[in-house]
C-alpha cells in the first residue's frame, strides 16, 4: 500500500506551472515537524510535494508561504540524468487530496480559507451548494487514468 498523510506549512509561495500538453501543475515544498529526539526537540522535515489540475490552481491562488495544508497522497520516486552526467533519484509526494488548515499567522492577511477542502470531487452530499466553492464552474469532470502524466 502507498499511501501518504501529511501535516505542514508551505515554505515558499506555490507557483503555478502548465505543461506543454495544457496541465496545470505545481511543486512546493512542505515542512512537517518530525518525531522528538531524546532531548524532546523535533527535527522539521522538508517534503516535495506535486499537486495537478484544480488543486494545483487553487493551491497557488488561495494559500501562500506559511500556511498549514493537510495533504493525501503517495509516494513516486524516478531518476534523471543530471548535465554532469551524473544519475540523481527524486522521491515526491503526489497529492490526491489537499485541505487548507489555517494560515502561518491568524493575525496577517492572507488569501487561505480555514478547512476549505481542494478535492476534485466529494462524496459528501450534507455539503449545500451555496458553501461549495466550486458551484459555479458547473458538472463535475470526470478524468479517466488514461489522461493521467504518471
């Protein structure tokens, strides 16, 4: 079973990327705090994380640098070919499901919504449609896993 949950804060501004065949993309770096050590320090972990289509969109137009995301997934590794020659593994986490949780510091301004869910589907039928944040872009699309980049 591969499967990932995670608890952070972005460390820098998501950026939104497309790919030459029309996805939308981005990659960001989340700090989840560790397990503590026998001085009862925790040592921060810096996950890579890769988000697709409307949950890349939303994640680089509503949260910023600092604000605390909960994110589903699972792990994908690969390999490259660096321009030295040199072979270089890359381990990331592909996100399934991404919720914002609150933002770096409740006093600053920011553009995050608190427990606003980033799925690209629910099956949670209590929700009404005046609190859907995505109401008004219409019927649900469905993506088979033909049309999927990985």
């Amino acid at each position: 079973m591969n499967n990932v949950t995670l608890i952070g804060r972005l460390t820098a501004d998501p950026e939104l990327r497309t790919t030459s065949t029309g996805l939308s993309t981005t990659r960001f770096t989340l700090a989840v705090n560790g397990r503590q050590n026998q001085n009862g320090e925790r040592q921060t972990n810096f996950i890579s994380i890769v988000a697709w289509r409307s949950q890349a969109e939303n994640l680089c137009k509503y949260i910023k640098k600092g604000g605390q995301i909960a994110v589903e997934g699972y792990i994908q590794t690969g390999s490259y070919t660096a321009q030295d020659g040199t072979k270089r593994y890359t381990t990331d986490v592909v996100a399934n499901h991404i919720e914002f949780l609150g933002s770096r510091n409740d006093n600053v301004e920011t553009n995050t919504n608190t427990n606003f869910d980033m799925s690209t589907s629910s099956n949670d039928e209590t929700t009404s449609l005046a609190e859907d944040p995505y109401a008004s872009m219409g019927d649900e699309t469905v993506i088979s896993e033909d049309d999927l980049p990985f």
